[in-house]
C-alpha cells in the first residue's frame, strides 16, 4: 500500500468499476475479495412518511418515497460477504466515497476489517450500516437484481447530481 492511501472492500453500487470511475475519475486495481464476518442486506426499497400530525383528522396518510436498491453491511458472525477489494485509494476519493456513502449523515460508517483477497489477508476499510439504517435492512441484496434502469439512472442522475454539490478536488 502506498502513503496516504487505503485499501476499500465494496460489496454494493462499488463493485461497478464505471460507478467508482464516475465517482472518483480514477480507476483502482482490483481484486475478487470475501469478508467473514457480515452480511450485506438490502434497504427496504421504499419508506413511508407521515404527510399530517399524528392527531389530525382524517387519519393520517403517508407518501412513498421511492429508492433506489441499496445494500448494506451488518455484522453476523455465520455469515461472509463476497465483493472486490479496491487496491491504493487516494484520499481524495476516499472522500467521494464517504459522500457517496452519506457517512456524514450516519447512514453509513466507514469501519477497517480484515478482508481476504489473492489468497493473501488484506487490511482495509469498507462501509457499514449506520444506526439510523438499522431498522431497514430486510432480506439480501444482489448486484445481479439491478435493472439496466436503475443503474443507468445511478450513473447518469444520482452522480451527476452528487457531483454537482460537492466537486472532486484536484
């Protein structure tokens, strides 16, 4: 590992080079990667939220948010998460990531683990579910369930939008 970067194993949206490429204008190197110890669920698809006070008359009705499927680690003891593990991340693209991740708004929570990668143990970091995530992890999430929609819409909506409000720095 070079000075002032980090290895990162993903496991969701990540594991897409063109996603990390759009995110970070870098590319990493690579490695097919397992984490023992956790495993990655997905985040119910929708949340209903309250539209009136609890005490308004008529009841209370709610509006569906849609989202996009994400997925999230947890730990479990039983449980590995396959992924990739991205080689020599610059600290400038850590940050994208943690923006990306929404770790300032404690969705997510970058963690070091040990991760085991070209038959060799690799220190590195990787993200976690954050305590507000908690309550909305519900079954397994598999990058092989995304729809071309959804993922032309991460890369050509979402990003560009993220982007927009917090600039890569040179």
């Amino acid at each position: 590992m070079h000075p002032e970067t980090r290895h990162m194993f993903v496991y969701g949206w990540l594991l897409f080079p063109t996603i990390v490429q759009a995110l970070t204008s870098r590319h990493f190197q690579r490695l097919p990667a397992r984490l023992d110890g956790f495993r990655r669920y997905a985040v119910k698809q929708t949340v209903s939220t309250p539209a009136a006070a609890a005490d308004a008359t008529p009841p209370v009705s709610t509006t569906t948010v849609p989202a996009l499927p994400i997925p999230a680690l947890m730990a479990d003891a039983k449980a590995c998460t396959h992924g990739v593990l991205l080689l020599d991340v610059d600290a400038n693209s850590l940050a994208m990531l943690d923006v990306f991740e929404e770790v300032d708004s404690g969705l997510y929570k970058r963690h070091s683990v040990r991760v085991f990668a070209d038959n060799q143990w690799f220190n590195a970091d990787c993200y976690m579910a954050g305590e507000s995530l908690l309550p909305y992890l519900a079954g397994e999430w598999s990058p092989d369930a995304l729809t071309p929609e959804q993922f032309d819409y991460m890369l050509n909506t979402v990003i560009p939008d993220l982007l927009s409000a917090f600039p890569l720095q040179a």
